[in-house]
C-alpha cells in the first residue's frame, strides 16, 4: 500500500467519524469483517453496519468526539469517543487493518469511561 492510498482511506474513516457512514461501502473491501470488544466476536462488515445504521438512524448513536486518527505500519488507529445517554462517555479504539487500497478489518475496541483510582481503593 502506498502513503496516498493508506491517507484516502484514513481520509474517508474521518468521514464515517463526522457522520457520513456510506462512505464505508467505497472504503471496505466486499469481504470486510469487524470484531466488537464487547461481545468478542468476528462479525461481516456489512452486517455489522446494518446494525449500527438501524441504531444509528433510531437516534442512539450520538456523534463521535475527540476523533484521532493515525497511520500505522498495517493500516491506522483510530480513538474517539461517543456518550451514550444510559451509560455516559464511552471510549472507542479501533485497529483498521488495510490491503490492496481497501479496509479488511477493524477491530473496535469498547469501554465505559471510568476513574479507575477510585475504584480500586473502594
């Protein structure tokens, strides 16, 4: 992969990231898949989007937060973060791997916002 193919795509994930998620039928491969630390299971990309469009459309996904996106030597790394109405900020890491000009596959990892420190002393 080339720096100019791996920035089109970190390019178009900024996009899905502002709100725009049809950008990620042009950007993922047909054979895509993504895996959720929240379920821990491998998952086509296209079900997964269906998903979180339906959620997403019902309002339940609030625009994401604090977007940053980094080229790795495999694809890129993307944090942010989203707060969830019911469970308050939600930090979300994912793991984009990439080949051929395409996204092959994400893994997204998923956790509630919490003060550790206080936690551990109670």
């Amino acid at each position: 992969m080339t720096d100019a193919q791996v920035e089109r795509l970190i390019d178009g994930w900024s996009i899905a990231m502002g709100g725009d998620f049809s950008i990620l039928q042009d950007i993922c491969s047909a054979d895509c898949r993504i895996w959720h630390s929240s379920d821990d299971k491998w998952m086509p990309h296209r079900e997964a989007m269906q998903a979180f469009n339906a959620a997403h459309a019902a309002g339940r996904i609030p625009p994401f937060e604090n977007v940053r996106i980094v080229p790795t030597a495999k694809g890129f790394f993307c944090q942010a973060a989203i707060t969830l109405d019911r469970i308050g900020k939600v930090h979300i890491t994912q793991l984009v791997a990439v080949s051929d000009g395409e996204i092959t596959e994400v893994e997204e990892y998923i956790a509630p916002e919490m003060d550790l420190a206080a936690r551990l002393q109670a």
